[in-house]
C-alpha cells in the first residue's frame, strides 16, 4: 500500500473528494481513488438509491458494454456487506476473478460494486480500506436519496415509470417468444427429442430469468407503504423520544407500493411538516400519518396549536410536492389547530388515450381527406399522384386503424375535423 494511505489527512483528503462530487460523478471519482488502492479494468455498480439508473459501470468497455443487472443480482447475492470478497463470478458475460464490495447503511437501500482486478489476489489491507471507503461512499448516496432536489424527483420519476413500461413491453415480447418455442418443440412433431429437451432446458430458465429481472425492477424502485412509514418512524424517533409534545405515528391505512421518489418525498413532507408543528410553541398533540386512497397517497400532519398564522407549508416543501404533481390541502382553525395534508400522486399520470384520427400518418391523412371529399381512388390517386393500387392499400389501412367498415364510416369520422383538400395538401 502507499504510504500515504498511513497518513489520515490524507484518508480524510481522499473522503472529501468523493463526497463531493456531484451525483453523476460519485461511480468515477470512486472508481478514481479505488484504483490506486485495487488496481482495476471496470466497475459495474447496482444500487437501490436510484431509480433514475440503477446499474451504472465505468472502464473498459469491452467489459462495461456487456454488463447486465442480472449479473449485478446474482453477484449481489454471494456478497457480504462490509466485505471484500474476492471470488470468481461472471460480468460482462465472462467468468473472471472479482472483488464484491457491499453496503448496507442505515439509510437508503445500499449498493453492491463489482470490480474487475488487474491482480489475481489483492492485498488483504487494500481491500478492507477500499470495503470501508465503500460504506461511507453508500451511506452518503443514501442520505443524498433520501431528500433530492425537484428537479431530481420529477426526472426520476418519470424516468422510473418509462424504465418500467420498457420491460413490460420487452417482457411481453420475450415472453410469448419463449412461450412459442415452448408449445412448437412440445408438440411431438419433431422426432429429435435431444434436441427438444436442449430447447425446453434453455427456454424454461430463460422465462424465470426474465421474470426475475421484472421482480426486480420493482424492488429497485418502489417500496411498501408501510416499510417506508417504518423508515419516517427510525427518522424520527429521536425527536419524538425527546419532545415534551404528544407525537401520535399511527401505521399507514391502505396497502400500496411506493415509486421510490414518492416514498422519499413522502418522508421529506411529513418531517417537515412535522418539525413546522412543533416550532409552534403552544403545540402539546401531533399526530402525521398516511392513506393510500386510490392512486394517491394523502400525507395528514394534524397539531393543537391555537396559533394558526404560522401554518402555512413553507416553500421548500411546495417545491418538492409541485414537481410531482401534488398539491396542499389546509385547514387551520384558531384557538383549535391546524390539519395540513399533502397529496401526492403514486406514479406519473398517463397520456391521454389518442383520438382515432392521430393513429393515421400524414399520407393516410390524404387520402381520408379525399374519401371525406367523396372522390373515388382513381381521383384521389390522380390528385396525389399516386397508383390506384397505392389509395387502396393506404385506404385498406385507414379502415383497419379507425376500425370502422366502409368508407363512409371513416368519413364520418373526419367530418369535424380542419382537413385540407387533397389536391391543395399534395402542392
């Protein structure tokens, strides 16, 4: 080891550094000062602290390009947490010795770093000092979680919800995919059983792989309701032990799955409202609790005090329930208190159904302008100097999509809307 790594300024140098980086440079500045205690070709990293990325990794990209976060799983399951491990595993789609890092602090859901070293056998002293750089490192990224920005929670939000749209879609497709090579090779009509029972002992895993890698999406993103009130519970237990004030936390009503950064908001929220109330000086009851009712999570702080003017939410916290779409619900009434709910939605509101007409592509467009006229093929074809055989195939088209059965359905359709006529569109 360098001796500087004896000198604890300089320890205390290198801590500052990585903590200091803003969140999208914590897996390099790491992977940094990592490198001159552990030589290494790639780190590949899954954390539960970000649903925006979870798997994120850095070096050689003929190692990084290959990773997937069902190698990060697999390997997250033979680590111990405060360790270094080193053990042979497969990243990047190859078998190769490897040094697991593992976390688990007390705040945030921890991370498993997987590194590749350029040494078989890495010192046992650089090892336990890089696995306790580690700890402090996850611990940070945590806390940093646990109260991000409004820009942050709305981008990762919606970033989450299109991560999970894009696996349902491919799950799907991998799915029936798998599910058809299944009944085709079941099906007795091929005489070669070797080679229908090599296919079925590829295809069976690969289902319950893909499923794993769904399962798994949602535990990296959500969490119960009632874990994440436990986890408000932990934060405030040393304010609650110590206040003179009556603190009720009553256990959640509803049972519901959280998106991560609604379940951090949520906390952010009910602290906050919680730390308003008791700077209230005449305030001797509180009671903050939570009901999933619906698609929304309704977030009561409810106090005694007689002295309302103050109990207006302060701005911070409007900022972060806006971003995701929530809003304030006050009551205050003087000489009794104060009830102050945050609504919040649990997940990113979902566009809006498409009319019939904007199924259809600028040239379907055309020529349903042409049908709506009362022109037959051969003119709208002339107008748009088309074949007649391209208008009925565009026309054949349009039917399917509006799903309707004549022409004079499809008309209908696009009576009230500002179409163009089709001569005057094809200029």
């Amino acid at each position: 080891m360098d001796a500087s790594w004896s000198d604890p300024r300089h320890v205390l140098d290198v801590v500052e550094q990585v903590l200091s980086a803003p969140r999208p440079q914590l897996l390099s500045r790491f992977s940094a000062e990592l490198g001159k205690l552990v030589p290494h070709r790639a780190v590949a990293m899954q954390t539960g602290d970000c649903p925006r990325s979870p798997l994120k990794v850095i070096g050689d990209e003929a190692i990084t390009q290959a990773v997937t976060s069902v190698e990060l799983q697999r390997l997250a399951d033979r680590s111990e947490p405060g360790k270094a491990l080193v053990i042979d595993g497969v990243l990047g789609g190859v078998e190769r010795r490897l040094v697991l890092l593992a976390a688990t602090p007390a705040v945030g859901q921890g991370a498993v770093l997987a590194v590749v070293p350029e040494a078989a056998e890495p010192p046992a002293a650089e090892l336990e000092l890089a696995a306790r750089l580690w700890h402090i490192l996850s611990t940070d990224a945590g806390q940093r979680a646990t109260d991000p920005g409004p820009d942050v929670l709305a981008g990762s939000l919606a970033a989450a919800s299109a991560r999970a749209h894009a696996i349902t879609d491919l799950g799907q497709t991998h799915a029936a995919t798998l599910v058809t090579i299944l009944a085709v090779l079941r099906s007795g009509r091929l005489s070669d059983a070797a080679a229908r029972r090599t296919a079925v002992d590829v295809a069976a895993p690969a289902l319950l792989e893909l499923k794993g890698v769904v399962d798994r999406d949602e535990v990296l993103s959500a969490e119960q309701v009632d874990a994440a009130f436990e986890v408000l519970k932990t934060q405030l237990a040393d304010l609650v032990r110590h206040t003179e004030v009556d603190v009720d936390l009553p256990a959640p009503v509803g049972d519901a799955s959280l998106p991560q950064d609604i379940a951090h908001t949520a906390r952010t929220l009910t602290r906050g409202l919680v730390l308003g109330a008791l700077d209230r000086f005449a305030t001797t009851r509180l009671r903050a609790s939570w009901r999933v009712d619906g698609t929304l999570l309704r977030i009561t702080v409810r106090d005694d005090c007689p002295e309302v003017a103050d109990a207006v939410p302060p701005r911070r916290l409007t900022e972060r329930l806006t971003a995701l779409g929530g809003h304030w619900e006050v009551d205050a009434v003087p000489g009794w208190g104060t009830t102050v709910t945050a609504v919040l939605p649990l997940g990113v509101a979902e566009p809006p159904d498409l009319r019939p007409l904007d199924r259809l592509n600028p040239r379907e467009l055309e020529v349903l302008s042409g049908i709506s006229q009362g022109l037959r093929n051969r003119q709208i074809a002339g107008q748009l100097q088309l074949s007649e055989h391209t208008v009925k195939f565009h026309v054949r088209n349009i039917l399917d999509k509006l799903d309707v059965s004549s022409r004079g359905e499809a008309a209908a359709l696009a009576r009230d809307l500002p179409l163009e006529p089709a001569a005057h569109r094809s200029a």
